[in-house]
C-alpha cells in the first residue's frame, strides 16, 4: 500500500528523537516483557505460541493479496488442520481472548509511563502558559482571564467504551503496577486478566452506565480537578478560589433519553441521588481525614459536628446545604487562627474550596430528548389541539404556541412517553432542590430544526407546573446534520426576536448556550464539510448574538476519533478565531476518550490542562485568534463544497448500505451489549442511513479498517483547490491556519489506522469490487494530498510518539480483524444455506473480536 512505502526513519528534531527513544525504552520495550510472560501463562501458552504462528501467516497473505478465508486455509495446512475441524474454531476463539488482552496489557503499560512519553511541563501545561503570559500582559488581565475562563465536560453513556468496570480495575491496578516495577503484583494481574470475561451476557441500564463513570468521577477528577486549582492558586494567589467554575463536570448517563427508552423519569432521580451521595461521601472521606491532624479543643469538637452533618446526609436524614456547610467550615478556620496559630487551617481552606467546586451536585445532568418525540407529547398535552403538519409556517406555530393558555398535561395518558416527559420535566425541580440548580439545569433538543421546537418546549415546562419567572432551566437546542447548521442562524435570530424567550434568556442572564453535534455532522455531509460547517455556523451564531445582546456559549457534541470531532481538541480549541465566540468550552467526552484521555491523575489533570491553555492563549494571543483572510476563506469553503458532494456521491450509491452489511460489523453492534442506548433510533424495517445512528456507522467502518468518515472526499478537494489555487497558497493556508492544520493531522491519524491489505480480497466480488476500489482510490489520493498539504513524508511525521503507538496497537489487532471478516463471510454463507447454528457461531465471533479492534484504536467510535 501507498504509506507502507514510506520509511519510519524519522530524522526530525532532537525533541522527536527524544520522544522515540523514550517510547521505545518505556512503552514498546516493556509490552514486549509484559506480552511474553503473559503468553507464558499456562492457560495461553499453547495457543499463545501459534497465535504467533497465526500473526506471521496473517502478515505474509495480507501481503499475497489472500482472503481471510485463504490465509485461515493456509494457517491450517500449517497444523494439518481441515478448516472445518472444529478445534480451528476453538484455536481462533482463543486468539480472540489472548489478543484482547494483549490490548490491555499494551494499554496498561502505556498509562504507565504517560509521564515519561509525555512532557508534563510543556509550553501547554497551565503553570507554564500562566507563568509564560505573566511576563506577557498585566497580572490583572491574566487574573480576569482566568476568572472569566470555564471548561465542562460532560460524560456520556454512548456505547463506545467495550472494557467492562472489572477490566478497568485491573488496568487501573496494573499501571500501577507497572509503574512501581512491582513484578509479583503485576505477574498475578496478568493471571487475573487470563480468566476474567469480557463479554456481558445482557446490556448495562443506565444506572449501570452512571456507576460507571461516577467511579471516574470519584476516582480521578476530584482530585485531578483540586490539583489544577492548586496550580493555578500558586502563581495567582487570590483571597479564595479565583474561579470556582474554571472546570464543571456534565453528566448524561441517566439524563440523555434521545433514542433510549430505558431512561426514564425514576432513572433520571436515581442517578441524581447517586451523584449527591457521591460527593457527599468524598466530603465526609476528607472531614475525617483531616479530624486526625485538627485535634485541638473546640475546633475538634465543630469538626465532628461537621462530621455527624455529613453522615445524616448519606443516610437521607437531611438535606445537604452547601452554603451552610461552609458557613461552618470557616468558623472552624476562624477558631484555628485565632487560637491555634493557623495549624493545618490550609486543610480546611482547601475543603471549602473543594466545597465550593462541586457543590452538592459534583456533575449536572442534562436531559436530551428529540424534538420529534417533544412535539408528539406537546399535541398531547394540549389534547390534540396541536396538529404540527397543520401550519404553513414555523412563524405560524410560534404564534399559536405562545398566544394559547397554559395547558395541563394529561396525568392519565395511555402514552408512557408522554407520561415520563411531562414526569422528568416537574421531576428536574426536585433534584435541584435536593442537589442545588446546577443538579440539572440544562434540557437539551437534539435535531432541533427549528424555532418552535424551542418555544414549545418552554410552554412544555409551564404545562408541567414551572412558573416562566422561575424557570431555573437552559434550554439548548442541539444542531447536527449540515443543513440545520446552515440554517440554525435563522432559527437562534428567531427566538431572540419572541418575546416570551426573550423574558426567559433575561432571566438566564441573557446567555444562550447552543450545542453542535460533530458526529451527525460527519455521518451526513462527510469530515471536513462537518467541521467547517460547524465553524462557520459559530461564526453567524457569534454575529447573531452579539447584535442582540446575548452572550453565546457553543457546546461540541465530540465523540472519540476525528469523524465524530474527536483528535488533538485542544489544537481545535486554540485556533478559533476572534469572530467566535469563546467565553467557555464545553465538550462531550464520550466512551473510550474517557477511559484513555481521562483514566489515571495524570492523563486528566495534562489533558484538562491542556484544554485550559487553549482557551487563555486564543483569549490573549493574536497569533491564536486570527481570523481568516477573504482567499483562505474561498479555499475552505470550496473545500467544504467538494468534499461534502464526493462523500454525499458515494452515500447514494445503491451498494453502499449493503457493502456495509456485508464487510463491516454493522449488523452486530447492537450485540455487544456495552449500552443502554439501541444502535438505531426506530428499531425494526429495513435499515436506512437516517435511523442509523453514528456510533456504529463510524466504528463499523473503524473496524473493517476503511474509515471513510475521517478521510473521505477531503483527498479529492483537497486534489481540486491545489489544481485551483495553487500549491503555495495551499501551504500558506497550512502554515498560518491552526484552523485547518488540525484538521489534516487528526485525518492523517485516520489514514494510518487505515488499511486496505484487509480487504483487498474484495476486488474478487463481483458485487462489490467497485465500490472497493472507489474507497480505495481516495484513500490513495487523501495520502498524497494530505502530505503534499503538510509538506510531510509520512503520515503522522509531526506526531512521532502517537505514530509509533497507533503503529504498535494496529500490529497487536491484525489477526482480529482478519478472524472478524473470517467470520462475516461464513456468517452470509451459513445464512445463505439456512444453517443457524454456524451462524450463531460466526455472529458471536465477529462481536468477540469487536472488542479488541474498538479497544486498541482507543477512539475509533
């Protein structure tokens, strides 16, 4: 293939050869110790020995152009095997559960020496970015930046992550492990992980899904959230917390029910009482904690009292009161001052601190619904009065919304989502009773397609007992697909102009948050016409606000890989331009960028760091901020025109659907059972694009090794505007666009994850083979465009350390994705001949094998 002609001698920098080196000695080194003695286990070490066998076999028929069937016949004639002998069929279900495993083992290792591989003090880690502007601008302005600053992230529930909370522990207790060179430790790990399952027989509920990542919460943000504050304390000491809003957790798991009908109103309630008792519990951990150093008379005795106030709350004897809780918290500080000379008042200080960061909430839950399904409960709620086709105009259903009196909702209805809608609506009042306002303030529409969705909705929250000058809520409307981001504008200009929103906004401080969805995006109009819609949609969105006064706020609905804005975000972050606005960042951090941006101390405070150094360099660099000039803007929008229509042209063809099925897992994603969340929006029928939902149409392409939702269509417009414009203005548009460099380093990533050696074989299918071979072509000309681009010889040039690990981690899967698309052909054929029972077999191979190629990839879906 085209990029396997590119050599890894990489004769770059002292600072790249310096990251080889160090990525070598701690990561690739030591997987290869770490592998060998797992493979040495008793129970892998027959098979552990032929699966190398097997990888070699793999390697030298990829190379022969063989099909997986061809190179399994041949790995066969090696043993003297009959391909249908059935111990090939046990063999290859144990190469599954060995290099699964081998996934861990390499990710272990690498979250090991995340502080080796990874420089902690680089130009983006906050004490340098705060100490670098100090010399820079004034401290006032570096003070009001920061106290104006916020980031939030907010955890979802999509099924991206496929390592059970059992494989997380033991990754978790491994890199330590591995970290403290402990060999007996890690040696009986290493055992553990040989006989623990990672295949769930029935899917989590979305209460499962929020232990979950309560247990992160818990676990790593606390205190990766106290450590940045602590920091930033240390260059800019303040009176108190300088920001206690600098960085807020989101939370979805419980309160997202767009496609998912097992969340309900009573999950909704269960999860926020899982959150407060969470962060109550961490209070009372560190009250205790520090009662052991404040023994002093008085001050001993309030802190037990403190202590006693807590423990009510857990057991639900009383509800927390943050404010009164650090009421007493700094009489206590008080006392120690005056009579105990200060000792140990900087533990009291930090709590209350701590206190105020996460409130009685620790994450807010956002509730998410479709506007398609608010709009069938607003015709009922208002018994049929409501008839949404029955208008010739969006204008003409604002109007008829907003002059009709408040309505009751209908208590008895035969409908259960109507019942819960208006149910989770009254229902938010009680949690942010129980957990204060920011418990659940936000209500999220997804594919909000116009201004009345949003006016509905609020008449929703009247109906359901809310008084509009109380309405504690921010309703957010959610736009994905490319045509509602050229169209939001005129949606957002809309409900400025109405007068009940505008009552509504006043009372939210007049800021509107708007959230932007990547993944849709992608799966409609393809990876650049995605992103560069999105940011030209923030561009009219910042112009519309700024004329009425209302300060935007844009929240990215990101997934893992680049085709669902996932990649280098903070490089994203940082190139926004002075146009858009940029008062906060608000992302979603989904599925496995959970687990390996954000699974130890470390990876969390250096990736939150690295978000918050975004944000103040594009605030007080120009060099961060610059907008586009008037040509860069012709190349980028052209390139958004011809790359949206290529990638829209492939999407139309009759074949495309039925490739899919066919050489990808797509069929199968609704069985691995790591979500509470159906893959399509409506089950049953035949499947079609608009139903299917972007997880598994991104991760099925992941999987089969084609990707085409992070690449495809930009190598043929990238081929059209240099054959336009010209290769220097091209490079210039590289080199003074940080915009458009991210762009093409995260599709470079996708590239190399890419490999059609997979399925060369198809070129033999009468079917499919031109469909094959027009996926092919682009993935070839994206490569040359893509470097001709950068002005690089390879892939990935500029990212020495994260090459060599996508390179390690791709080896590691190869003979899994041969096995999975082993087992898709002889899952069509025993369909083809009615034989269930092998197809059975094959079904749950190829879901077998999904784990390990999702989990190597680290953001494939």
């Amino acid at each position: 293939m085209a990029k396997d002609a590119y050599t890894l001698t990489l004769n770059l920098a002292m600072n790249t050869k310096y990251q080889i080196e160090n990525f070598e000695k701690s990561v690739s080194q030591k997987f290869e110790i770490y592998n060998s003695i797992f493979l040495g286990l008793p129970i892998n070490r027959t098979s552990g020995n032929l699966l190398r066998l097997f990888s070699q076999t793999v390697d030298d028929g990829l190379k022969k152009s063989l099909s997986p069937q061809a190179i399994i016949k041949e790995f066969c004639s090696k043993l003297n095997y009959s391909v249908n002998d059935s111990r090939l069929i046990e063999l290859l279900n144990d190469f599954i559960r060995i290099t699964e495993r081998q996934v861990v083992i390499f990710d272990a290792v690498e979250d090991s020496a995340f502080d080796k591989i990874n420089d902690l003090s680089s130009s983006n880690s906050i004490l340098y970015v705060l100490k670098d502007y100090l010399n820079k601008v004034s401290e006032k302005e570096l003070v009001n930046t920061i106290a104006d600053l916020k980031i939030r992230l907010v955890l979802t529930a999509h099924p991206t992550q496929f390592y059970p909370g059992t494989i997380l522990a033991i990754i978790t207790d491994l890199e330590e492990s591995i970290r403290n060179n402990d060999i007996e430790t890690i040696s009986k790990l290493l055992q553990q992980l040989a006989f623990t399952a990672f295949y769930k027989d029935k899917k989590p509920s979305p209460v499962d899904e929020a232990n979950s990542l309560i247990w992160y919460l818990e676990n790593i943000f606390f205190k990766a959230i106290q450590s940045i504050h602590t920091k930033v304390f240390s260059v800019l000491p303040s009176d108190g917390l300088l920001n206690e809003n600098l960085i807020e957790l989101g939370f979805w798991p419980g309160g997202d029910r767009d496609g998912n009908p097992n969340v309900t109103s009573e999950v909704t309630e269960k999860v926020a009482e899982l959150l407060r008792k969470s962060i109550i519990r961490k209070y009372y951990q560190e009250v205790r904690r520090i009662k052991r150093h404040i023994t002093f008379d008085n001050a001993f005795d309030e802190l037990v009292k403190v202590e006693q106030y807590l423990g009510k709350c857990l057991n639900d004897s009383c509800i927390l009161n943050s404010a009164d809780l650090i009421a007493n918290l700094q009489n206590i500080k008080t006392l120690i001052d005056t009579k105990y000379q200060g000792l140990y008042c900087d533990e009291v200080q930090n709590l209350i601190h701590t206190i105020k960061i996460f409130g009685s909430h620790f994450a807010s839950i956002d509730i998410r619904q479709d506007s398609r399904v608010l709009r069938d409960v607003f015709s009922k709620v208002t018994q049929g009065k409501y008839i949404d086709s029955s208008f010739n105009s969006d204008d003409e259903r604002i109007n008829w919304i907003s002059a009709n009196p408040t309505l009751n909702p209908i208590i008895s209805s035969d409908s259960e989502i109507h019942t819960d809608t208006c149910s989770t609506i009254a229902g938010i009042r009680k949690t942010q009773q129980t957990n204060g306002e920011k418990g659940c303030n936000r209500f999220i529409i997804s594919n909000c397609g116009r201004a009345s969705d949003i006016i509905m909705l609020y008449k929703l929250f009247e109906c359901c007992g809310w008084q509009n000058d109380k309405l504690t809520v921010d309703l957010i409307p959610l736009f994905e697909t490319i045509t509602d981001l050229e169209n939001c504008n005129a949606i957002v200009e809309t409900l400025y102009q109405n007068p009940l929103y505008k009552n509504h906004l006043k009372l939210r401080g007049n800021r509107q948050t708007i959230m932007l969805g990547f993944s849709d995006g992608t799966k409609d109009g393809g990876y650049f016409a995605a992103n560069w819609s999105i940011y030209r949609a923030k561009e009219k969105l910042s112009k519309i606000s700024e004329k009425f006064g209302i300060q935007v706020i844009f929240f990215d609905g990101r997934g893992g890989p680049a085709a669902r804005g996932g990649g280098k975000t903070h490089q994203y972050y940082a190139a926004q331009a002075r146009n858009v606005a940029n008062k906060e960042i608000q992302l979603t951090i989904q599925g496995q960028t959970i687990s390996s941006n954000y699974g130890t101390h470390i990876s969390a405070q250096y990736n939150m760091e690295q978000l918050i150094s975004a944000a103040i360099k594009n605030k007080l660099n120009s060099v961060y901020h610059a907008e586009f000039p008037e040509l860069h803007l012709q190349i980028m929008d052209e390139l958004m025109e011809k790359s949206k229509d290529y990638y829209v042209e492939l999407k139309k063809r009759a074949d495309f659907i039925p490739y899919m099925q066919k050489y990808s897992p797509l069929n199968f994603f609704g069985k691995t059972n790591i979500g509470s969340r159906p893959d399509k929006r409506n089950q049953g029928g035949t499947l079609h694009l608009n139903n299917l939902r972007a997880i598994p149409f991104v991760g099925s392409w992941s999987q089969n090794k084609q990707n085409i939702p992070g690449f495809y269509g930009f190598g043929f417009a990238l081929d059209n505007v240099f054959e336009k414009y010209g290769k220097e203005n091209v490079e210039d548009l590289y080199s003074k666009s940080r915009f458009f460099r991210t762009l093409v380093e995260n599709s470079q990533m996708v590239l190399e994850k890419t490999n059609f050696e997979i399925t060369s074989f198809i070129r033999n299918d009468e079917q499919f083979k031109a469909i094959w071979q027009l996926i092919f072509d682009e993935y070839i000309k994206s490569i040359e465009f893509l470097l001709k681009s950068s002005g690089s010889k390879m892939l990935m040039e500029k990212n020495p350390k994260d090459l060599l690990s996508v390179r390690l981690r791709e080896n590691i899967i190869k003979p899994l994705i041969v096995i999975q698309q082993y087992a898709l052909t002889n899952f069509n054929e025993a369909l083809a001949k009615d034989d269930n029972d092998k197809a059975n077999q094959c079904a749950e191979m190829v879901v077998q094998c999904s784990f390990g190629i999702i989990n190597a990839a680290r953001n494939s879906a």
